[in-house]
C-alpha cells in the first residue's frame, strides 16, 4: 500500500480541522437548541396552545441540527485520522443532507416571509394581552426576553404601567417603540445578512464534500498499488 502524497496528506489535516470546527459548531447550536428550550426565562415562549408553530419547530429544529452536526464532524474527524473510506463515504452523505437542508429552508424562509412574522406578531400581542389582563407571572420572563431582545415596548408603543418593568429603559424613560415594529424591522434589515451567513456556509459545506471525496479517491487508490 503506497503512503498519501503530500498534497493529500495536506487534504487531511484540513479535513481533519475542518470536522473539528464542524463538531464545534453543532455542539454550540445544540447547547443553543436546549438552552431556549429549557431556561425559564425562554420556556414559556414554547409553551401553551396560542404558542405558534414556528417557535417550538425552530427550537426543535436547533437542537436536531446540532446533533446531526456533531455526528458529521466526527466522521469526518475518524475518517479523515484513521483513513477510512467508509466513514468519509457515510460523512458526504450526511453533510449532501445537511446541504439540502439548508437549500430548503432558506427557500422556505424567504418564500414564507410574511407569513412567519405575521405568525410571531399575533403570538407576541396575544402574549403580552394576557399579561396585562391576567397578570400571568410565567409570561412576564418571556415578555422581557421579547422587550430586551428587540429594545421595544409593548403592541403600540403606549407603555401601560402594569407591564412597564418588562421593557428595557434609556435613561430614565422607557423605550416606547412598538415590538410589531421591531419584529418587522428585525426582519426586513436582516435578511440579508442571514442570507449571506447561509450561502456562506454552503459554500463551505461544498469545500468540506469536495475535499471528502478527493481524500477517499486517494486512500483507495493508494490502498491498490502494492
């Protein structure tokens, strides 16, 4: 069996490091995933029937792809140290997934635009009526993440004294922007950059398919010469 030249021995050390950052990242994005799901400051942002799908799905959805994201980098990891076709072989596949995944989302997401921020804007107004009427302490902690996160404050922008210790101040005076507003703005100005995060990582996700291949070409290759 012939020993990997050095380009490709080159090839291996980045798919090797590549991975690492890989398994980083989904063990950041899982953490991430369980940490919105559990915390009792954003617990009840996924709980109750008026909850809209799109929080508990995209929570669910963290913490699935962090685990995915763990698997693949350490396949990548094992196959790139220990030389294994299989495992580089079982490594492309997830990660092709992971891509597709990703090209469907994004053109969900921009496809249905409108109708996820209509769907977090009616949750959140019925969320913070709630509060005021009912004077439920386990919305309160959601209604601060809400305001502290968007830096607004209240469905209007009129600050009502019952729900005025859940939005964020400057100075001395509470911030009187409306959360519709905010969520709006969130999403308009945004937009564009998680766009560019995503095709970003899909274009990194294109290196690391590439570089997966190539390294199992060479290892069966040089597996064959005697």
């Amino acid at each position: 069996m012939a020993a990997l030249s050095g380009g490709e021995m080159c090839i291996k050390y980045l798919m090797f490091a590549f991975n690492l950052v890989f398994w980083l990242a989904g063990t950041a994005v899982f953490a991430i995933g369980l940490w919105l799901r559990l915390d009792p400051k954003t617990k009840g942002l996924f709980e109750g029937p008026e909850a809209p799908y799109v929080f508990y799905t995209g929570v669910y959805i963290l913490i699935g792809a962090g685990a995915l994201m763990m698997v693949v980098g350490f396949l990548g990891c094992c196959g790139a140290i220990q030389e294994s076709p299989c495992m580089l072989g079982l490594f492309f596949f997830f990660l092709l997934i992971i891509f597709a995944l990703e090209v469907a989302a994004g053109i969900w997401g921009f496809s249905n635009q409108g109708k996820v921020v209509d769907d977090i804007t009616a949750f959140y107004r019925e969320t913070y009526q709630n509060y005021v009427t009912l004077g439920d302490k386990r919305l309160k902690e959601s209604l601060r993440v809400i305001h502290m996160g968007l830096n607004c404050c209240g469905p209007t922008g009129i600050v009502i004294d019952s729900a005025k210790d859940t939005c964020p101040t400057q100075g001395d005076l509470v911030v009187t922007k409306s959360c519709p507003e905010a969520i709006d703005d969130v999403f308009n100005s945004k937009l564009h950059i998680i766009g560019g995060v995503g095709l970003t990582i899909g274009v990194i996700m294109m290196f690391g398919m590439i570089f997966s291949m190539l390294l199992c070409c060479a290892i069966r290759k040089s597996r064959e010469v005697v």
